[in-house]
C-alpha cells in the first residue's frame, strides 16, 4: 500500500484537488486498492470546512465529486503513517517540516518536482485561477503516479 498526503496552507483549494486527482489517476488505472490517499492542513484556519466551491466546480466539471471531504490538520504522526508528504509550495513545505519536526527519510516534496519543474502551485484562493491550479496539479499527480510506477 502507497500511501500519500497532499498538503497546502488551508486544506480546501490545493491539496484536496490533488487528493482526489490521485484518486481518480489511480482509480483509473485500476490501482485503487494499491493506495492511500489524502490531503491535509499546514493552518488551523479551515478546520472542518468542506472543498472550496472553485475547487468542487472545477473537479465537477471533470467528473470527480469532492462529497464528505473536510478540512484537516497535518500532525507530526502523518510523517510516520505516509510514504509521500507533498506540499504545493515553498511555504507549505517549511511549514510541513516544522510541524512534522523535518524530514530524516526524504519524504516530503514540491508536488510539481514530479513533473519535473521546481514551480509552486499557485493557491486558487488568491488568485481564483481555479483551471491553471488544476493544470499545474494534473501535471504533478501525473508525475508523481509515473514515478511510482517505474519503481
């Protein structure tokens, strides 16, 4: 079982688009009962909130329901139980080792490093470029699942 944590500042733009990016990528490619995934928090701001309207109309009109998600915080004991921490920026990922306490096993990365490109998602919030979000996390997720199956 792989096991992967998507993780940005809020845990209702970035991180569960690519949580249910995943799933859907590996769902497809019928490897479902080969994974876990999900996302979570560096922020306690949006705690118990559900997905993003951007972000469930975005994924909607791909096909993929967001249903039941909430959000959730990033714990210490995450660095543990997964064998893939990604974060969506520079900031989430300083945030992602001070909460986790760093990264002795080299599991934390930049979702896009697997798309082989040190740029940052671009938080939606801000932006509200719902579309180019979820370009740049197709393209990661992507990458992320050619990588763990060339391995």
């Amino acid at each position: 079982m792989i096991k992967i944590l998507f993780v940005c500042h809020g845990n209702i733009c970035r991180s569960p688009m690519a949580e249910f990016v995943m799933k859907d990528m590996v769902k497809r490619a019928g490897l479902e009962n080969n994974f876990y995934i999900a996302s979570a928090a560096t922020s306690t701001e949006e705690i118990g909130n559900p997905v993003h309207r951007g972000t469930r109309e975005k994924l909607k009109s791909v096909g993929i329901s967001t249903s039941g998600k909430q959000a959730v915080q990033l714990k210490r004991q995450d660095y543990d139980k997964y064998d893939y921490l990604i974060g969506m920026d520079n900031w989430n990922i300083r945030n992602m080792l001070r909460i986790l306490g760093g990264d002795p096993e080299k599991k934390v990365f930049k979702l896009l490093e697997f798309a082989g490109s040190s740029a940052e998602v671009a938080d939606p919030w801000y932006t509200g470029d719902f579309e180019s979000t979820y370009r740049d996390v197709v393209r990661g997720c992507q990458g992320l699942l050619n990588r763990i199956q060339e391995r």
